[in-house]
C-alpha cells in the first residue's frame, strides 16, 4: 500500500475562489473524492494539490458551491489562461447580484408603502435572498448536517431564525451585505495575487527561433533545449539561454529588481522576463520554459503563499474555536433572558440572531493572508524571494545579522596587489609555476586570483605536469607535491616559524591594510609571499548603516581571513564584531551560539558555500542568486541581484507586515467586542451586525494592500 509520500500529485490551478472559508471548503469536498489521498489548497496562489487520483470533472464537482473552475498546471500556456480572466461589462459579471439588489429594493419599496409583514415584501425578499444566498445556504446547510461550524454555518443559521421570526426586510439586507464582504475580500486577495500574476506576464509566451530555412516563432512550450532564440532589440527574452552572437544591454528588473540595464556579450548568460533594449541577439536556449530562473521563482512565490505564518494558524486555530463559542453565546442569549428574567422572548432571540452575525469571523480570518500574500509579492517584483510567511514574520523579529565577508560585503573577485620574494635563488615564474599547479583545479575565490596572476608570466610547462598529490587544506591552504617534494601556498601562520622578524613585520604591514597574505613553500621553506585584496562593495556601507537605523543591534562579519585583514575592512564599513580564521565548520558553531544568545539571527551569503551556516540561522538570506538554483532552494530569502541595497528594504517590508498583522486582528477583535456590547441594552440589529462585519473586512483589507504600495 502506497503511502500519501509515495503517491503522485497532481497540481491545478483554481478561479473562482470569494474567500478563505470557502478554499478550505472545497479543500475538504475533493479529500472525501474516491480516489484522492491528500488535498492542499494554497488560497494565496489559487491552487490545489492532489495526492492520489481523480478526474478534473470531479474537482469541478467538488467545487460547484462556488462554480471553481480548474485548469491543469504546469505549463506556460495553462499559466497564462487560468490567471488571464475575461474580459466582460461589470453588469456582466455582477447580474446575479445586480438581480438580487432589485428584487432587494423592490421588496423595501413594498415594506415602506404595504409593511414589512405583507406577502409581497416576504415574496421579494424570499427571492432576493435566494438568488443572493443560494451558495451560501447550501454549504451552511450541508455543514450544520456535519457539525462543521464556520461563518457560513453562522449565517445560515442567523438567516433562518430571522425569517422565523419575520423579519423579512432585515433578513434580505443581510444576505446582501453577506454577498458584498464576500466580494470584497475575492477583490483584496486578488489584488494581491496580481503581484505574482505580473511576474508570470513578464516573459512572453511566443519566441522567434532560427532555423535553416528562416526564423519561426513557436510557443515556448515547444522550444528546446538548445534551440537558437532571435531577440531583437526593445524585446523581452522568452527563455533562459547563453547569447552566442551579439552584444546588447540587458534590463534585468524582472529577476533582480534591478532597473539599470546591464551589458551582455557573447558567453554570458541572460534570463526569461529581461528586455533586450539595444542589440540583436542570438541565444542558445539552456533551459525549458518549466525550468527557468522565473519560473523557479514564480513557482517558489507561490509555494511560499501556501506557506502558512504562525500569526496566520493561530487565527486559523483561534477561529475553530471562536465561532462554536459564539455560537453558544448566542444559544444562551436567546434562552437565559426569558428563562430565568421574564424578558421579551421575540427580543432575545433577535438578539441572539445579531450575535451569531456578529461572530462570522471574516474580518479577523483575511487579517493575515492577505498581508501575506501582499508582502511576498511585493517583494518578488523588488527582485527579492522570500519563501514563505514564517520567514517574512521572523525576518521582522531579527536584531543581529552576520555576513559573510567574501562575496557579501566585498564584490567577491580578489586579485593580487603583491609579489615578494624570500628565497632570492628562485625567480617569480618558478613560484608562479608552482601556485598555478597547485591552484589550477581550485574553486576557492583565493585560488582565481592567483591563478589569474600567475597566468600574466609565461610559466613552466614541466614545472606543472610534474606536480602530484594535490591536497586542500580547509581555511590553511593548498599542498602537493612537486617531483616528490613537498610544497604548498598557505596561511603566514603555518610558517611562522620559517619567517625572518622583517618578514612578519611586511606581512603585518600588509594585512593592516585588509589584505590576505598567503606564503608560497617548498620542502617546508618560504620561496615567496603575495597579498591579495578584494574591494569592499560601493553599497556594502550605506546598506549597513540603513540596517543600524532600522534597529539591527549587531552586525557580525565572519571570516576565514586573518585577523588585522579582518578589522580593517569591519572598520571601513561600521561592522560591529568580527570573528576570524574561521574554518567552515566554524560558522556553523559561530551561528548556532548567536542564536542561542540572540534567539533571532540572520545570516547572509552566497547560498552554496554558506549553505550550512544559512541553514542553521532563523533565517538564511543568499545574495546575487538569480543564476544559482542551489541559492534558490536552500535560502529562506533570496536577493536575486548581486547586491545589498533591496536587506534594508526586506527588513522593513517584514517589520511592517507585522506590524500591520497585529492591527488587523486587534482591530478585527475590538469591532467584535463593540458590537457585542450593544447586546447589553438591546441596540444590536441584524443589518448592524452585518455592517460591523463588512466594514472590518474592508479596513483590514485595505490595511492590508498598503504593503503592495511600499518601496525600496
């Protein structure tokens, strides 16, 4: 017997959705489908996984009480027609609740001129209420036979007492008011999935591709790898690729957020959603549409809205409980009065009705997914990926942050500013020989800069194939061996003493002055020395200094550089704590005791060689990873351009979403409180129960898009 692991799943795409209760509505209808295993909705992308199998008939089946309509996702083309809606006049769209509001206003004509109690007004309002109200009845009514208690179960009940006691006019008023908090929040949440719904826009779905007998243009569903795309000069790319012919400046803004157009020539790489502004180009595709930087990204934006915050389950849990505790509020209103105070039966059980409108619970349930969804979307459109609401919500709670310092605060291409030699009987070509056979293979960023250099003097050609048992040394250097004797490129340290007092005095003078030394030797003596240095990023310094003005108490640089190299670029850049020579194990101790004494730390890298110590902080952060799917899937945030500048941004789009989360459900909450409170001298009515709700609904709502407006 297959495990829900072990079985296939299936992923649609969903339209239809008006609200949170009702995606979790038809999350339940399609797990009771023979057949199916296992369902998740992700409400914030409008999507349904299925673990198991069934039919796209019976999901619809499933989803009828809404009239959900499904499309199989995993292509371009179903991307583009589940996510494009219709266009179609407003009165189109709205008929059916353009007919309601009709026989709606007919019945309070007929209630003004004849009573609320004639026939007719019954008759109208009946009408109204059922074209408006029919979903709403049918669900209400199949969970009361469930004993599922939600906002529908609430209305449904509250609607029918009402007309048991005749109160026609008020009954219809609500299930009118019902239906506008329902498009509302459809409205909001929509609003909000457009942010994602432009990023699957930004990469056409149709590209030119150059064939023998001329260029054809194909949908990119039907392009292949190693196909050659033709883009022309004011054109969006359609597919990842390597340009082959051609130089031309290239907008990146759909992957890194960033707007200034950077050059490309032939050999490098260019990305699906960037426009080609000024050169014809000619790119072998390296990628299949389903696989490209944007579509990782899209596909992860979403996973991330699925995600659910830990503010966003304590109000799912805190709603499972709140509705069946007002539900028995509302019972002991409507009997404890009369019962035991002789009080006004028809009075008390109204006011038991307005309770239980009251106490539907959509203000306070849409508080946080949309401010979720808001963030996560705004960011992705920055060029930043954060991969789910526990992340956003952490990164709001961090107050120290560790870099990496290689790659992170200096741009990461060290080169060499110093040769020296020890040993005077050897030239600079034997040492060069050496370090580029010993380096040659290597991928440490040291290694390229010294292979760089070394690749400048026309070198031994014997000197390197003679060199063997080539070892690394994590966070010492590199050995080896050259015609059987020992010899390596290594840390000052290691050699110390090998090295004359002027010696150290140079090196010392050297690493003051931020630069790493590394010592060449041979049979255990020092041949040479040479420094490197590698430039501190231009905004490495203003992005810390905006992190300190946002409240960020610590910033930590770790590295494997020696000490005074250390300090000196920590001091250029306003870093508060340096920890040093480290090895790369020793960042993951460095990380797991900042988080015992901090609780809340960040660390921020390149996402391959951090991955460990990223993995282990509250939260991961990888920079410049629009090129590295590694980056991509082991990061909880990603900053897809090379750059620092989008960290201040992220932290204060995190710190508001909190911020604003909290005001929701507090204010959601108070709303409830005040109009309870109008119980106690009989004040509350239907329509002002209703009322109470929809306007929380719309403020939180609005409280809540604020977050899509906010910018870097």
């Amino acid at each position: 017997m297959k495990t829900a692991d072990q079985m296939e799943n299936h992923t649609y795409r969903v339209k239809g959705f008006s609200c949170a209760s009702c995606a979790k509505t038809f999350e339940n209808n399609v797990k009771d489908l023979p057949g199916v295993i296992d369902a998740r909705v992700n409400f914030g992308a409008s999507k349904i996984t299925v673990t198991g199998h069934t039919s796209l008939q019976a999901l619809e089946k499933a989803g009828e009480f809404e009239g959900l309509k499904l499309t199989v996702d995993g292509t371009r083309k179903d991307q583009v027609s589940a996510d494009e809606k219709e266009v179609v006049p407003w009165f189109k769209q709205y008929e059916t609740e353009l007919f309601g509001l009709i026989f709606l206003l007919l019945g309070i004509v007929s209630s003004v001129m004849s009573g609320h109690s004639h026939p007719m007004t019954a008759l109208l309002v009946v009408i109204s209420s059922a074209v408006l109200g029919f979903q709403l009845f049918k669900v209400g009514i199949k969970n009361l036979r469930r004993f599922v208690f939600d906002m529908r179960t609430l209305m449904t009940v509250a609607v029918f007492g009402g007309v048991l006691i005749g109160e026609w006019l008020e009954v219809g008023i609500v299930v009118m008011l019902f239906r506008v908090s329902e498009l509302l929040e459809g409205y909001s949440m929509d609003r909000a999935r457009k942010s994602i719904a432009s990023l699957i826009d930004m990469a056409p779905s149709k590209a030119q591709i150059r064939r023998v007998d001329g260029d054809e243009m194909f949908d990119v569903d039907a392009i292949n790898i190693g196909d050659v795309m033709v883009v022309k000069p004011g054109e969006k790319l359609a597919m990842d690729g390597v340009i082959i012919e051609g130089q031309s400046l290239i907008n990146q803004a759909a992957i890194t957020g960033e707007s200034l157009p950077e050059e490309k020539s032939v050999g490098d790489d260019v990305y699906a959603g960037t426009l080609n502004t000024d050169g014809l180009l000619l790119v072998s595709v390296t990628k299949r549409v389903e696989d490209t930087t944007l579509q990782k990204i899209i596909h992860l934006v979403e996973e991330a809205q699925a995600e659910k915050a830990p503010a966003e389950r304590f109000i799912d849990g805190f709603a499972r409980v709140y509705t069946p505790i007002i539900m028995l509020i509302s019972l002991l209103v409507m009997i404890v009065p009369p019962l035991f105070f002789s009080q006004d039966v028809s009075l008390w059980f109204y006011q038991g009705l307005a309770i239980l409108i009251v106490g539907c619970p959509c203000a306070l349930v849409v508080s946080t997914p949309i401010s979720i969804v808001s963030a996560i979307g705004n960011a992705a459109k920055q060029g930043v990926l954060i991969k789910g609401g526990v992340h956003l919500e952490t990164l709001g709670r961090i107050k120290v942050m560790a870099f990496d310092k290689t790659g992170t605060l200096t741009k990461g291409e060290p080169f060499v500013t110093d040769v020296h030699l020890i040993d005077q009987s050897v030239s600079e070509i034997d040492v060069m020989t050496l370090i580029y056979g010993l380096e040659k293979d290597s991928t440490h960023p040291l290694a390229k800069a010294l292979t760089t250099k070394a690749s400048e003097y026309t070198l031994s050609k014997t000197g390197m194939t003679e060199m063997t048992e080539i070892m690394s040394l994590p966070g010492r250097g590199i050995q080896g061996k050259q015609n059987g004797i020992p010899c390596a490129v290594q840390s000052p340290k290691n050699v110390l003493s090998a090295l004359t007092p002027e010696i150290k005095t140079a090196i010392h003078t050297l690493e003051s002055k931020g630069k790493t030394v590394v010592v060449v030797t041979k049979d255990s003596q020092p041949l040479a020395y040479l420094a490197i240095a590698d430039e501190i990023r231009d905004t490495a310094k203003e992005t810390l200094r905006h992190l300190h003005n946002l409240g960020i108490k610590d910033t930590i640089m770790l590295t494997g550089d020696n000490h005074r190299a250390a300090e000196d670029i920590a001091s250029q850049l306003g870093i508060d704590q340096v920890r040093s020579e480290l090895l790369p194990e020793d960042k993951l101790t460095v990380i797991d005791q900042l988080v015992k004494d901090y609780h809340y730390v960040a660390m921020v890298g390149d996402g391959v060689n951090d991955a460990p110590a990223m993995a282990k902080a509250s939260v991961g952060i990888a920079m410049g990873a629009k090129g590295t799917d590694t980056a991509l899937e082991t990061a909880d945030l990603a900053l897809m351009a090379d750059d620092l500048t989008t960290l201040p941004f992220t932290v204060r789009l995190s710190r508001k979403t909190l911020r604003i989360i909290k005001a929701n459900v507090t204010f959601s909450l108070l709303i409830k409180l005040l109009a309870l409170m109008l119980v106690i001298p009989g004040w509350l009515t239907l329509w002002l129960a209703i009322i109470s709700d929809i306007g929380a609904t719309l403020l939180v709502s609005l409280n809540s898009m604020r977050l899509l407006k906010l910018k870097p």
